[in-house]
C-alpha cells in the first residue's frame, strides 16, 4: 500500500491532512500532549518531515545493520520515494546492502499497526484510541505494581529505536514508572562483546574503525559470515590494497570462508581451545611484543601459564584442525604487519562466548595488534543501534556505562537529569533470560516489549511462550499487527519506523550517524518517542522529563551524560554538525577538533581500567552443554541465511525485491555424505528434531556444513522451536549456534 492509497481510503483524513501538516510544523518545537491528540483529524503527529524542501535529497543511516551506511532519500514534495547509497558518505562509500536499497519498502506494508489495539472480551485486538490505550496501559501497570511491588513489571526494548528513544524509555521506566528490569534484544547478539570489553579493556569499547579493513595485511574472521552479513565491510576488505590474507575461522564453509585466502572449518564449539593453541605457539615460540605488553597490560604471565596446556596435539584432537594448521595460523599472525581479528554471532552467541571473545582480545594484546591502523580485536556489531542500546539505554547499565550499584553513578546521572537521586533504582536489571524466568515465576507479571519481536526470536520458544501465556498484561509497541509478538499482546502501540522519525543510531565503529523524518507515519501511530512522551504524561510523570520535547533535545542531554565518560560526546554541537560530517565517531569531548578522518581507540596505549592497563583474562574450556549422541547424532547451527533478510522478518518479508533475493521456505543444509548414507535428495522434505520440538523442511545437500552438522537460517519462525535455552554465564547471551538434533527423510 502506498501512502496515496492510505489517504484515498481515508478522504476525510485527506481533507484535514493539509492542515494538519501546517499545525503540525508549527508545533513541532513545543511538547507534545495527550490534548493535541484528541483534537479531531490529527493524525501521524509529529510524523512529517518538517526540515525538508518538497523535492531535494538528504542523507541518513541504515535501519537495518550496524555498519551504518548513508542513504540518500529521494523527495518528492518532501516524501522520500526512493533511496540510493550516498557516495560521500564515509561508511559506504556508495554502496548498499540490497536491504538498504529497500529499506522503504516495508513502511507501505499492509499489515502496518495504524490505531492502538486493545484486546477485547471475545479475544480478539479492536482498534481504540490513544487516550483508551494509554490509561488501560498504565492502570493495568500500576495495579500490577501496586499488588506485586515495583518490580513486577518490566520491558524489553531493542537495538533498533533511535538512541534519543532508547534514553527517554530508560528514563521513564526506571525513573518515571519506577521499573527495575528491563533489557533489550541486543542481550541476543551483542552482550557477549560488552561483557568481554568492559573486563578486559575496563568499559564497553570496541577499539577499531572500518578504516582498519583497508589496512590489515593479515584479517582474522572468527565466526562471521561477513559477505552476506555486513556485506559492506566486507567491500571495505575488498578495497584494501594490500593483498591481505584473509583466514576465516568457522565451522561452515560460508560464503566468506569461500572467498578467504584460508578457512579453518573447526569442531562447532572448540574455538576457545583452537584460539588457547595459536596463543600457546606464539609465545611458546617468542612470537610475544614484549614491549607492548610489559608496558601497557597486566595479567600475561598467568594467561601464558594457562595456555601452556593447549599443546597443538592436543587442540587437534579437540578442534580437528590439524597441528601443522595450527602452526601455520600463528605464524601468519606473527609475520603479519598490522593483523586485525574480527568476530561477530559465531563467537557471541555461544555458551562460553566471553572467554572465547577475550581470546581473541588475548591474541591482539600479545602480539601488540592494537592501536595501531589495521590492528585491534574488533566486535562486529549486530543491529543499526546496538551501540546505542549498549551504551544508552538505562537496562542493565546506568546510562553511559555507569552502574546502577555505584552511588557516585547514581549521583552524577541524577545531578545531569535534574531528578532526585533516590529515583534512579540502586540495583542492576535482571538481563533478559532472568526476566523471562521471573515470568515464569510469576515475579514479573506486565511486560512491555518495544520493537523487537521475542515471540519468533528468543531461544527455545516452547518455554518461552509457556511464559509470556502467565503475564497479567503484554503490552507490544511496534509498526506491525503480525509479529508472533504482537498476535500475543494485549495491547499493540502502533509505531512510526525508520524514516519515519528523528534521531540518532550509534554503529559498529562507533560512530554517531542521523536517522531522519522523509516519511509520514500511517494512521494515528506515532514515533516511539512520542510515545514515551505520552506514556509519561498519562503516568504522571512528564515532569520529570521537562524540555525533553525533541529528540534534539535529548541529544544534548545524551551529550551531558557522556561527559567525562570514555564514549564522551560534549564535542557534537548538534545533529547539523553529524549531517555535515557524515557521521561522528565517540569519544568527541568539548574542545577536539570536529574530523571527518575516522579514528581508533587505544592509540596511547592506554585502556579504561584504572592502571590504564588491558587485562588477559581467560578460564578453563567448559563441556557442550548438549553433546550430539547416538539419538540425536548432528551438530545444529544457526545463522543468517543471506544479505537479503534481516532477523525475524518483520520487515524484509514485506519487500518483493528482496524476497525474490533468497531461497524462500525452510530448508536445512545436510553434508552430501551424512544424505547419502540418510537416503535423501536434493528438495527432500525432511523432519529435523531436537529434544525441544521439531520442523520440517527441504533439504539441501551440500559441502557449506561438514559431516555431522546441519545448519537451519535463523528466520523461519520455527528455528527456535529447536534451539536450546543455554546461556553465557558472564554475558547471559542466548547460545543460538550449538544443540544436538537428528534428521530423517519424510
Ligand atoms: Fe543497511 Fe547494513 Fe546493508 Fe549497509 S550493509 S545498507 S547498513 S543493511
């Protein structure tokens, strides 16, 4: 659907639009209230593009990855009716992703959420108004907390929402509503990185710029199936003049590993003996820069102590990876100039995936890959805001990496906000996986879920919708009716999407880039923040948030959080100053000048902890958490299934382009020995089952996975009917990569 045919079906809308639109650039600068939504024939408050010239382009980030590349939308009466990659912009270079090139697309979906909808007494959503919707949402959450105590309603947000949204949503829960938990999808996929940052590098840094792509002569990919999932970065490696060599390390022969100079196709599991055996070589032979490690890290000589242990035999027989492989990798890593180690969802996702994570920290700190330009032990980000979410969204770290549990953080954040400093909860979130099991012990009682769509994402879905059915309220705000979230929900919230609102997305390198209004909204939803607006207003706690009346101006208040701070931003005026530099990378404190040129951390030597030092940090190799037996033979992994689907879905479905761009149904990859001896074909229907559930799909045969293993696309709704609920025990990231399963022919 169009947004002329939203208008044609709705000719007295039309008619009042006009005005509206004029009403509404006026007061686009004064807060919005609960009244201005009464008034008849306002709709899409606040939705459109107010700054823009009716025909002109303008440039603004992705909403899909973390790399954060520039799009250029095309207006027509200050409509964006196309996009295209914008060639100035430094991330891209004027390339895009197919879904960047589509990302307009899922705004005209049919299934777009337009009105609140409230469940009714016969079961089903009805459409009510926002003044409806938002007294049943705070008077079924304030009865819940008057019964059950502060604690018993929650939320769980995203790494998707403008990073203005996110702190106007950590603020109003914790502050405004007096919530003590609540966390966001970027537990799934990046808590493993924050974790292993903050405790090796004293706070949540990743080190590098895609700038440092270009100048590696040696590229450690380590569980990233770069090509298809950040295929952008991947063209930035394509651009590096010097040859590289390029090692992948994964056990699917995936699309990069392909195109690598080298692939070690390890055990599923065993990187962190397989990294422990490069670490044991370098140093057993002097391959160490003793320089930088007596000057600038603490911790080597047990880290050496420890490896000792992971002789080259003995990582063969856990990893598969023969010794002289082995031997090869640490000398590449040795000889090289400036080697950089990457890694993304194969090290994340996985049950000791901090340890492995720091590993690789490890193996940068020993041979003084750090600081330098093609160095440094890289997390490669998941979603467009993930940065955002991990640094600003008030969840289980106090805003800007500070600790709930610190009394002078608590100060500081309450000094900046003008709020007493009781009001800001004096104890860390549950993470995710221990909200969930707070459901369903019936601890957590209302939920309220923001963009992101648990009901198909959150692992073992069995135990999990067996929780959400125990919630006394499901709130679920999102841009469409038919997420499996939102089909549970009590009460829908309907929300603008990307391009359709303000703000600003953090990316992979950390840097600051515009999100931008050059859409209208459908119907009467509205941008989270405007949403939050109206949630504190209806709660009763707008004061609290006096001035907040633009994402601009929580912007400056981001600015004051993360003054002083290692991601310290006071040296970004305003959102002209990110537009005219295509983006900002943090630190930017007051004072340094504004650069286009990208930059790394970790330059002086100097880490966040406080001898200045970067810590090894290792422990002992942990047993599967559910090994592969005589029922269940096969290993089961999980990824992205191509560069033309993003996660669950919710959006690339609606695009036909990028549908035509994908293998549509489910199907299981099969290793072409373990289908021959199993009797099936190339298209098979097969059933593949876990000790969880079962599904069924088409098989495709071939060398992608090795003997033994199976690999399912993490966007069939039905994958996480198999997965199993095992967690990290630091990052409490969901280990999505690894169970136990068996297959037969149908
Ligand atoms: Fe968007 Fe990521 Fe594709 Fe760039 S690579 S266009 S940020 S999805």
């Amino acid at each position: 659907m169009t947004s002329d045919s939203r208008d044609a079906s709705a000719p007295n809308d039309r008619r009042t639009l006009r005005d509206t639109v004029q009403d509404l650039v006026r007061q686009w600068d004064g807060p919005l209230t609960r009244d201005l939504l009464r008034a008849p024939g306002r709709f899409g408050l606040g939705q459109v593009p107010s700054r823009l010239e009716p025909t002109a382009t303008t440039t603004l980030v992705c909403g899909f990855c973390s790399t954060g590349c520039g799009l250029t939308a095309h207006l027509q009466q200050g409509v964006a009716t196309n996009l295209s990659p914008d060639p100035r912009y430094p991330v891209n270079l004027g390339m895009a992703c197919p879904k960047g090139w589509e990302a307009l697309s899922p705004l005209d979906a049919e299934d777009r959420a337009l009105d609140p909808l409230l469940r009714g007494a016969n079961g089903a959503l009805q459409p009510v108004t926002w003044d409806v919707a938002l007294d049943r949402f705070c008077t079924e959450f304030k009865s819940i907390q008057q019964r059950h105590g502060p604690e018993s309603v929650a939320f769980l947000s995203t790494g998707q929402i403008a990073t203005e949204e996110m702190i106007y949503l950590g603020a109003l829960a914790k502050i405004g509503m007096g919530m003590i938990h609540g966390d966001g999808n970027t537990r799934q996929c990046m808590a493993t990185a924050v974790s292993a940052y903050k405790e090796s590098f004293g706070f949540d840094a990743p080190p590098y710029s895609y700038a440092d792509f270009e100048a590696s002569d040696v590229i450690v990919l380590v569980g990233s199936n770069l090509c298809i999932a950040h295929p952008i970065q991947w063209e930035r490696i394509c651009k590096n003049p010097n040859a590289p060599e390029i090692i992948v390390v994964d056990p699917r022969r995936t699309e990069t590993a392909e195109a690598a100079t080298d692939h070690y196709a390890i055990e599923p599991r065993s990187d962190l003996s397989f990294f422990y055996g490069v670490a044991h070589i370098l140093i057993e032979n002097g391959w160490v820069d003793r320089s930088f490690v007596d000057a600038h890290t603490e911790g080597f000589e047990a880290f050496a102590d420890h490896v000792r242990a992971f002789k080259p035999e003995a990582v063969e027989a856990a990893t598969g990876i023969p010794a002289n492989r082995l031997h090869a990798l640490a000398r590449s890593i040795h000889e090289g100039k400036a080697v950089s180690f990457w890694w993304t969802m194969g090290v994340n996702q996985g049950h000791e995936a901090v340890r492995v994570a720091q590993s690789l920290i490890d193996l940068a700190l020993l041979t003084g890959n750090i600081g330098r330009p093609g160095t440094g032990a890289n997390s490669i980000t998941g979603q467009c805001n993930a940065m955002g979410s991990r640094l600003f969204s008030n969840t289980t770290n106090l805003f800007a990496g500070r600790d709930f549990e610190n009394p002078g953080h608590r100060r500081e954040v309450a000094d900046i906000l003008g709020v007493p400093a009781g009001r800001i909860p004096d104890q860390n979130s549950l993470a995710y996986d221990e909200i969930i099991e707070g459901i369903h012990a019936g601890r957590i009682r209302g939920l309220w879920v923001v963009a992101t769509n648990p009901g198909h994402s959150w692992i073992e879905q069995a135990a999990f919708r067996e929780a959400i059915a125990k919630l006394d309220f499901l709130v679920v705000q999102d841009l469409y009716t038919t997420t499996e979230t939102a089909e549970l929900a009590d009460l829908v919230l309907p929300a603008a999407g990307w391009g359709e609102k303000e703000g600003t997305f953090i990316n992979s390198e950390r840097r600051f880039g515009l999100l931008q209004k050059v859409r209208r909204a459908p119907g009467r939803a509205l941008a989270d923040f405007h949403i939050f607006q109206l949630v504190a207003e209806a709660w009763g706690c707008r004061d609290w948030f006096a001035g907040w009346d633009t994402p601009e101006d929580v912007f400056q208040v981001l600015k004051e959080l993360s003054r002083g701070r290692p991601c310290d931003v006071s040296g970004i005026s305003d959102y002209a100053a990110i537009d005219a530099a295509g983006g900002l990378q943090w630190p930017l404190p007051e004072g340094e000048p504004v650069t286009r040129s990208e930059r790394r951390l970790f330059a002086d030597g100097r880490f966040y902890r406080e001898n200045a030092r970067a810590l090894f940090c290792f422990a002992p190799v942990s047993p599967l958490p559910e090994a592969p037996n005589a029922d269940y033979p096969f290993a089961l992994l999980t990824g992205r299934g191509s560069s033309s689907q993003w996660h669950t879905e919710t959006r690339t479905a609606k695009s036909a382009v990028l549908q035509k761009l994908h293998r549509r149904g489910p199907y299981v990859e099969i290793h072409a020995t373990d289908a021959q001896r199993l009797g099936i074909a190339p298209e098979d229907r097969v059933q593949v089952e876990t000790r969880r559930g079962s599904l069924e799909a088409h098989a495709v045969i071939g060398s992608g996975v090795q003997p033994g293993q199976l690999f399912l696309p993490m966007h069939d709704s039905n994958t996480n009917q198999l997965t199993l609920a095992c967690f990290d025990p630091i990052s409490h990231q969901p280990s999505y990569k690894h169970c136990a399963a068996r297959i037969e022919r149908l």
